[in-house]
C-alpha cells in the first residue's frame, strides 16, 4: 500500500479505535471550554470591584500564565514519560515516572511560593513599573494567596498528566469542572455575600486548587489504580526519568515561554496603532480563543496516544493516528469557523467598540477563521514530535517562525510600511506556513 494513504486509515491491530480516541477526546475538549468560560466569569465578576482591582489581578495573572505554562510544559514531559511506560505495560515504570515527576513539580513551585512570598512586592515593580499605589496593593494581595497554591497546581497538572498517560481524559476533566465551579461560587460568595474586596477574589482561587489538588491524590492512590504510589522511595531521584521528562519539558518550556512573550511584543507594536486598533486586536484574539479549543484538546490526545504507540513498539501507529486525529481537528473546526465568519459583527457588537474599532475587529475575525485551514498541521504535528523525543526541533522551528515571520514581518508591515493591524496577524499566517513547510516533511520521512 502507498505510505501516504496508510496514514488515512487505522492499521491492523490498532492500539485505539475510532471509539477510543473519541471516548479520550471529548472530555479534552470540554475541560479546555471550562477554562476559557470560567476565565471570562471571573473578570466579570473581578470587574464589580473597581478598575484598581481588575487590574492588579490582570497584572499578577499575567505572570501567573507564564509560570503555568512553564509548569505545563514539564508535565507534557511527564505525560510521554508515563504513556512510554504504560504502551510498554510497565506499571512500576508508570508509578516512578509519576513519582518523579510530583516530585520534581512540587519542589520547584514551592520554591517559587516562597520566592513571590519574600519579594513579590519587588518582583511585580521590577517586571510593570510604577504603577498607581491601589493598583499596586491590589496586586500584591491577589499575589501573596495565588502564589500559595503553585505546589498545589503541580500537584493537580502532574497526576491529571499521569490519568491523561493512561487515556483516561474524564478524571481530569470532572476534576477541572469541580475546581472551577469552586472557584465560581466561592467568588460569588465572598465578593457579592462577604464582600471581602480582592481577598474575595484570591481566596477561592487558592482553596479550589487545594481541593483539586488533594482529590486528584486521592483518586491516584486508590487501591484499585495498578498506578498508585506504594512507597515513598519512588520520589527518590531517578537521574535517567528526570533526564526524559526534562528532554522534553525544557524545551517546551523555553519555546512557551518565548512565545508568550513574543505575543507580549506584538501586543506593544498594536498599540502604536491607537486605541481603535488595540481594542480591536484585543477583542479578536479574544473571540479567536475559541478556535483553538479543538487544537489545544487534540495535541493533548496526541502526546498520550504517541507516546503509547512508541512505548508499545508501534511508531508507525503514532503517525497513523497523528494524521486521524489532526482530520478530527478540521471536522471541529468547521461548524466553530462558520459561526464566527457569518457572525462576527454580532460578537464583535457584543464588547460595544467603536465603529472604527468594531470594522477592524470583524476584519481581523474573518482573516482569522479563515486561515485556521493552516492551523491544526502548523499546531497538532509538535505535539508528535514532542511525544517522540524531538523537543528541540520544534522548539527551534518555533523560536524561528516568532522571529523572522511573527515579529519581523509585523514590524516590517506595521513599523516600516505602516500598514494597519490585520498586517500583525498576516505576518502570524506566514509564521504558520513556515511552521508547515518545516515540520510537515520532517513528519514524513521520520521512520521510528
């Protein structure tokens, strides 16, 4: 049979079914929408308690995103660690591999706990400037009670990312909708009810992630789990598992970094534009969020299915699913484009810009779904990789794209030829052609 059309169609003795990766895909996809929605709820509510409030929490959650995903990136390493072990039908590699990654999470959020504890007064100044002294306060506050619980969310990601290992998405997604509808109605309670100020804010957020944290710990020491932790002596450091789960974690770490703070820069170019095009920038990429909840859940299913298939001997079934699940990706973003295109005056008229500001927005929508035909082959193909021991090369191919196309042609079009915001976000479409032109080849010629 032609290579190419054996990646369309399942192998003889599959791994997973159809009905597998569905039953593995689904709860993914609802756990990256809880997210989203209970973000857009808590600024909400954050709103009712002044303008210095909302921003001091905008501001420590800014550098909260960019500690998490830093922490995400370690667990995606754990993640392909533990699928290894499990495709492999190694249990007692699976329960180190998870010991040593809760060991490695735990220690190093509880170090940054008790850094942002002694200085986070000075670290805020030294990263945003002067600010207004409410502002200011505010901020402090929100970041003494969210820094607390960083040990907690690397207890919760890292065994979500053991559960995830195993294929088994609902567990981390029952416990996602529990930690947010915690964090919703304790925020309700204390900001509306008590009215406990920004506390009201803070507080909910470090008790929620306690409890998810310790339910998630419960649910892996069942007695029943083939992957519970029997003995302490499994957190002792194990250099050949760290080295695996840092191979990949550390790339990922700087490639999610660095593009974060990429899309910081472009930020501060779109504001030379004026206030009409920032607002605009700021509502679409907004709405855009939404487009990225199938792709954000499928390269999660990727790296646990990946990793299993190569742990099981089977990497020729790593591509094979790779390329079915990035056609599941399409089929997804069908229905989630076309609302978006045909409605985008009606979102856009939801956030009451200008009219200036509302043109801009429903241009950049309709650019934007439009090119997501680019998006799950530039986006889902790292995930493969990075399951399959090549961390560094997309962090290279991703470093590049934000370099020459992302931020080099938007300061080219915006900077120098003074051309209008939807030219940051074409800059962003060749970033995605490139990412396309390198990996895709890459892909079909890698052979185990």
């Amino acid at each position: 049979m032609d290579p190419l059309r054996s990646l369309f169609r399942l192998p003889d003795e599959p791994l997973f079914d159809r009905k597998r990766l569905l039953q593995m895909l689904w709860p993914l996809v609802i756990e990256q929408f809880l997210s989203v929605l209970v973000g857009m709820i808590d600024v909400l509510m954050v709103s009712s308690l002044g303008e210095e409030a909302m921003s001091g929490v905008s501001l420590v959650d800014s550098v909260n995103h960019l500690i998490l995903q830093v922490l995400f990136a370690l667990t995606a390493g754990g993640t392909v660690v533990c699928a290894k072990f499990i495709g492999a039908r190694d249990d007692a590699g699976t329960a180190k591999g998870a010991a040593q990654l809760l060991g490695i999470t735990a220690a190093g959020m509880l170090m940054l706990t008790v850094v942002f504890q002694a200085g986070g007064r000075q670290i805020l100044g030294l990263i945003f400037g002067h600010v207004e002294p409410a502002v200011m306060e505010s901020a402090v506050v929100y970041m003494r009670y969210t820094s607390c619980s960083f040990p907690f969310l690397a207890v919760y990601y890292s065994v979500s990312s053991v559960f995830r290992a195993q294929g088994n998405t609902r567990i981390s997604m029952l416990a996602s909708l529990g930690m947010n509808l915690l964090n919703i109605v304790g925020n309700a309670l204390c900001i509306y009810g008590l009215h406990m100020g920004i506390v009201g804010v803070a507080l909910p957020t470090l008790l929620s992630r306690a409890a998810a944290a310790c339910a998630m710990l419960v649910l892996l020491q069942r007695v029943e789990n083939p992957l519970r932790l029997r003995s302490v002596k499994l957190f002792r450091p194990d250099g050949s598992i760290l080295w695996d789960i840092l191979a990949i974690g550390i790339p990922n770490s700087v490639e999610s970094s660095l593009f974060n703070l990429g899309k910081l820069l472009l930020q501060s170019l779109v504001a030379t534009l004026g206030t009409p095009s920032l607002a605009a920038y700021a509502v679409a990429g907004n709405l855009a969020t939404y487009l990225y909840l199938p792709g954000n859940a499928i390269g999660a299913e990727i790296t646990t299915v990946v990793g299993q298939c190569r742990g099981a001997g089977k990497p020729e079934q790593a591509k094979t699913y790779t390329v079915l699940l990035t056609l599941m990706n399409y089929l997804m973003l069908i229905p989630i484009c076309l609302a978006l295109i045909l409605g985008r005056h009606f979102w856009v008229s939801c956030y009451h810009l200008s009219d200036q500001a509302a043109v801009l927005g429903a241009g950049l929508i309709l650019a934007h779904s439009a090119a997501m035909i680019l998006w799950p082959v530039a986006f889902n193909l790292p995930y493969h990789f990075r399951a399959s021991g090549r961390a560094r090369f997309t962090m290279w191919v991703a470093l590049a794209a934000m370099a020459f196309c992302r931020l080099g042609l938007a300061w080219l079009f915006v900077g120098l030829l003074h051309r209008n915001v939807l030219w940051v976000w074409y800059a962003m479409f060749v970033d995605w052609v490139l990412r396309i032109m390198l990996y895709v080849p890459a892909f079909l010629k890698q052979q185990d």
